[in-house]
C-alpha cells in the first residue's frame, strides 16, 4: 500500500547502529549490505545528523552508486544538540546536504520530540522553516520522531496538523510499557490520520534475545524463524505503517531480514496468537510494578529519576543486559537532569505518593547496588 504516493515496502534499512571496523563505520560492508537491500526491491535508508558518520557512509554506499531515484533517503534535525541559535539548527540542514551529496531528502524529520526539546523546534520556528525548505523542493515529506508520552504527541499533533508522518518506538514488549506507551502512541497518530514510521522494533537487539521463556514460544511455533523476526513481523502487521525500520548492523542480519519480509503480507491469526502468547509471558516476569506516573516525582525533595530508575532496573531484568540497562538509566535519569538513586535520603515522601504502593526506597537502593556501581 503507498502513503504519502511512495510505493515503499516495509522493511526500511535503518543506519544508526552500522557495522564497525576498527572503531570507524566498514563502509564497504555497508556497500554490500546496501546492494542487497535494494537487490530485494526494498528502498528506504533512515539516517540522521545526529548518527556519527551515518551521512558520509550513506553517500558512499547509496548516493554515488546508485540514481537518485531508486531510493527514499530520510535524515533528522536535532536541534536540541548544542544549538542556542535558529541558524545554529538550520545549519544541521545544510551539513546533512552536503554529507549525503542526496540533493534533496525525500524524507526529513524533526528529531526526537518530547518533553523540553520540544520547545527548541518551537522556539527556533522550525515548523514554519521546514515547510519552506519543503516549498523549496530540498524536501519532499516532513515529519518528527517522538519519544513521550501520548498526551505530548497528542498536543503536537493537534498543534501542527500539517505535519505528515510520525516516527514512534514500537515493538511488542513496548506494546503497553507505561514509560514508552507504544500503543497509546500508535493510536494517537492513527486518530489524527498519519502514518508511521517504525522504529526499535527489536528493542535495540533486545528483543533478538529476549527471556529464554519468551524465546521458547516463539520457537515452538517456528523453529526455522529468528526471534528477532517476529519482533520485526510484528511491527510490520499494524495498519497505516510507512515501513519499519531496522538498525542492521551486517550482512547477516540484513539476509535475515530480508529472508522474511520479501514476501511478508501480514501474520495469520495463529502467529498473532503466538505473540500474544510472548507479551504475556513477558507479563509473567517480576518487575517493579511503576506505572511511571510520576506522582513520586513530584514530592521527592531530591528531585530522583525515580520512574526512570525502574525502568532501567526492569531492563535488566527482562533482558540480563547490564550495559544496555546502564544506558537507559542515563538516558531517563541524567539526560532528563534528574539525580540518581544514589541521592535518596530515604525520606519516604515517595511511598506515601506511590499509587502502587512501592517500597521505592528500597528499589532505590538495588539501583545504585546494581547498576551505579
């Protein structure tokens, strides 16, 4: 089905996480994993400014072998990053340009809105100068990333209908996480009729390796699939999705993944079955049980990232992966400005707030025991 008139099939190839070699992007393998992407008939490359070196190997491996029409590029503007002026984030566009040698971007997104960077597109009116560079023919489609609540993409969108696609994190662990609120995200851009772009439908590569007795129903009911193709097949089965893109990282995971969406038309009633089977054993597994309501936050003196805490915690125990839990833990804490579990002063504040009724100080405490030593 086309949105937007592009005929784009849905698997995009998503250039975040690139292969490596020696510390520096192996661009010839991305040359050969590009080959085979296009090779299957599939045609859209995610990149971004923010993506270290993304830009220049996507010129490398796509634009200066391949007509410009073959493909859909998208690139991403950030102006949260070290931006104090408008022309400061402006220029992000002119750099991608020139990195990219694309001429145009079929696709172009304000990147990752939500919570204060929001406030930097409006500040610096990039929704007026976006559609100017549109009217200018530098972009075909414009559209933003979001990464927040339902409520926020709710305001953004009623606020700017004139945006055309959204971006959103969707996956079936995500499904109903109260920090990510996939679903909730999901219908909201449906309500006001926009198609979606897809992205961490693995979870980062979680969900390539998720609890082993999550695993074990997936491979009961296809042992000849990979567990991360369901997580792709199952973002791929949702109404009004653009394409959904994947961060490959080499060749081996782009022949998987184009091993099952060559030919994907959608799952059948069984393997949906299958994967409700999943999130409910994914439900089974004791977590703290945080709504992220936020209700602690708003009389903890410390001002702790005390739902964000949790939600790394829970990380680590759904998927056993320390560093990746490490990651969220700054990303929800200390990229938000919040203080860490360590600063508890076990004042108990929290508790009496907590509609779950948590020992938080005690989960607090585990925190900085596990993951801030």
């Amino acid at each position: 089905m086309a949105y937007l008139g592009e005929e784009i099939k849905k698997l995009g190839f998503g250039l975040m996480r690139l292969p490596q070699k020696d510390g520096v992007i192996d661009v010839e393998q991305v040359k050969e994993m590009t080959d085979l992407f296009l090779g299957a008939g599939f045609t859209y490359f995610d990149t971004a400014w923010a993506y270290a070196g993304s830009e220049d190997a996507i010129r490398q491996a796509l634009v200066e072998r391949y007509p410009r029409e073959s493909y859909q590029l998208a690139t991403k503007n950030a102006a949260w990053i070290n931006c104090k002026t408008k022309e400061e984030a402006y220029a992000q566009f002119d750099q991608s340009l020139a990195q990219t040698g694309a001429g145009f971007f079929d696709f172009y997104l304000l990147h990752n809105l939500g919570e204060n960077r929001t406030g930097y597109f409006d500040r610096f009116d990039m929704w007026n100068w976006v559609q100017e560079k549109k009217k200018e023919g530098k972009i075909r489609h414009v559209g933003f990333s979001f990464h927040s609540t339902a409520e926020e993409l709710e305001e953004i969108l009623t606020a700017h209908p004139e945006m055309e696609f959204v971006q959103l994190q969707i996956n079936y662990a995500d499904w109903e996480e109260p920090a990510v609120q996939s679903r909730r995200c999901y219908e909201v851009a449906r309500k006001h009729g926009k198609p979606v772009i897809i992205m961490e439908p693995v979870k980062g590569g979680m969900l390539a390796t998720p609890p082993k007795s999550v695993e074990e129903i997936l491979k009961a009911a296809e042992p000849g699939s990979s567990v991360a193709s369901w997580a792709i097949r199952f973002a791929a089965d949702l109404e009004g999705i653009i394409t959904v893109l994947s961060g490959m990282s080499n060749v081996e995971q782009m022949k998987d993944n184009l091993s099952y969406m060559k030919s994907f038309i959608g799952f059948n009633e069984q393997q949906r079955e299958t994967l409700k089977q999943a999130q409910e054993e994914l439900k089974k597994i004791p977590l703290i049980p945080c709504t992220s309501c936020n209700y602690c936050a708003k009389v903890c003196p410390m001002d702790i990232g005390i739902s964000g805490s949790f939600t790394a915690m829970n990380y680590l125990t759904l998927y056993g992966d320390k560093e990746a839990a490490k990651g969220e833990e700054e990303w929800r804490v200390g990229m938000h400005g919040k203080k860490q579990a360590g600063e508890c002063i076990k004042c108990g504040k929290c508790e009496e707030a907590c509609p779950q009724h948590i020992a938080i100080r005690d989960c607090l405490e585990k925190v900085k025991e596990t993951l801030l030593k």
